[in-house]
C-alpha cells in the first residue's frame, strides 16, 4: 500500500535531487528515506529515481509519478486545512432556528457583536416556532436553533446561556401600576392577553403563573408580542413579556409600565439546541457566549 509518507519523501528528493539533503527536509534518516523510495518503486513495479554515488536524477516516468504525486498530496495537505480551519468558530455558513419570541430582542443586540469578533462569519436565520425547528435540528435541515426551555427536546442537546423573568406590561394609569411586584392572583384580575396557540411563551407563562388556559383566553389570538403591546396600548387588557424584550416593548413606550412578576423563577431558559453528533460544537459555543454577552450588556 503506497502511503503517504512514500510520495512526500519522493517530492523531496526530486526537489534536492539529494537523498541526504531530502532525508534531512524531511526530519528522517537518510537510510530510511532510501529504503521508503525503494519500497515505493516496488510497489509501482517502475523505478522513479536514477541513482549513483555523486547524483540523483528522476527517471522519465518517474516525472509523471511525482507529477501526480505533486497532485495527491497538494489534495491531502488540503482536507488537513479544511479540517483545521473546521476547528475555527464560524468559518463556516451556520443556520440557526430562533423562535419569534426570542430573534427579534437577541439578533439586533448579538449581531454588532458578532461582526466586530466573527466579521466574515454566516448565518442563515430561520424564525419559527418551536415544534418545528426541533424537527428541522433533528432532520439536519438547522444546524442548530435557540429555543426558550422547558420545552421537549427528546435527542438533541441544549447549551444554557440566559435565563430570565416575566414582566407584566400594563398603562401608567392603570391603578396597578404602581406596584413593584405582581403576583399571579393580581393578574387574573387584569384582563391578561397572552400569545395564541403554538407559542411556547404562553406555555410558560402560564406555568410560571400557575394559569389555566381559561385564564388568558379573551379571543384576541394574537401572533407577535408587538401585536400584544399595541393592544395594551389600545386599553384592551395586559400582558407579560420577557426580560429580553423589555428595550424594545416598553422603554419606547412612555405610557407604559413594566412590573415585575413574584412567582419563583428562572420564569423561562433560553439555550441553544444541537444534535449529539454535531462535528461543529466550537461556532455554537463561540454563539453562545456572543449571546450570553449581548444581553448581560444591554
């Protein structure tokens, strides 16, 4: 069997046409560099190298075996590349699944980050809920997707970078509003409006609160958390949002309030999922302090 080790020691001598100045290029003996060539011209059945005591000269066919030899181990040293630089974080194109409760807060504060560590890094961004981007991650159709816990995961892996509380969001004149903790008995006096069926955020809330469906269900069925403020806002009821989304949701709202919600917490774990086998554990971890990052700093 030709290995490789036989082709880099043949390159060598061709390019010093000198088995001792070849044995020393390549950090070996020069009797085990001649009996390496000796064995390899065995096995092609053609002698590659002409030799004598003064000289070295390359044979005419063995000009065409070190020409493809050249060709050979250009395309190995090549996969050894790939392979380091696979052990770099992001040097390759990512797709991430985020679900719409979660990319519309994280993304704007990750990415900054991301191009000033990670600049040629790529992303392809896919927003759904989160039944279905744990059915892509586990097809191989993601290669990885953020999803707030506890949610069923069976098979894949999650990675925990943030966890965080409930707020309920309500208007300034809400005789309410000035409470700085609201429990969960408080709320269901509140008219409460919560995302509709299939967002895991209503899931959680509800768990969190100790809620039965009964409890949120005013027949709005709203889709996006801005849906659920601008209905705040137009005195139809309130509502709880994370933490994460605090910035956008009320900070640019001054007639609304935030109070925080005094049930035991972390009210919801937001991790990233990934399958067992994922040969690219290092960009996922590389995300996930980028996240971890962004939003202790905002």
């Amino acid at each position: 069997m030709i290995s490789f080790k036989q082709l880099t020691y043949a390159l060598a001598a061709a390019e010093t046409l000198h088995f001792k100045k070849a044995a020393e290029k390549c950090n070996i003996s020069q009797s085990a560099l001649s009996t390496a060539l000796t064995q390899l011209e065995e096995l092609l059945g053609l002698q590659i190298f002409e030799r004598d005591n003064k000289k070295v000269l390359v044979t005419p066919i063995g000009r065409e075996v070190l020409s493809r030899a050249q060709g050979i181990v250009l395309e190995v040293n090549a996969l050894s590349s790939l392979s380091e630089s696979l052990k770099e974080p992001l040097s390759f194109p990512l797709s991430i699944g985020v679900i719409p409760t979660i990319a519309p807060y994280l993304l704007p504060k990750m990415f900054p980050l991301l191009h000033q560590q990670y600049p040629d890094a790529e992303l392809k961004i896919v927003e759904e809920q989160s039944h279905v981007l744990v059915e892509k991650v586990k097809k191989g159709e993601l290669d990885t997707a953020i999803l707030a816990l506890p949610y069923p995961h069976d098979g894949l892996l999650s990675l925990e970078f943030w966890q965080e509380d409930f707020y309920w969001v309500t208007l300034k004149d809400d005789k309410n509003s000035g409470l700085k903790e609201v429990t969960s008995d408080e709320l269901t006096q509140s008219n409460l409006m919560l995302l509709k069926e299939g967002h895991c955020l209503k899931d959680h809330i509800l768990d969190a609160c100790k809620l039965s469906e009964d409890a949120a269900r005013h027949g709005f069925g709203a889709t996006s958390l801005n849906t659920l403020i601008q209905m705040v806002m137009g005195r139809l009821g309130t509502t709880l949002i994370p933490e994460m989304a605090m910035g956008q949701l009320i900070t640019q709202n001054k007639a609304l309030t935030a109070v925080h919600l005094n049930e035991p917490g972390p009210h919801r774990r937001i991790a990233f999922l990934i399958r067992p086998n994922f040969t690219r554990l290092q960009s996922v971890d590389a995300l996930k302090k980028l996240c971890g990052d962004a939003l202790v700093g905002s």
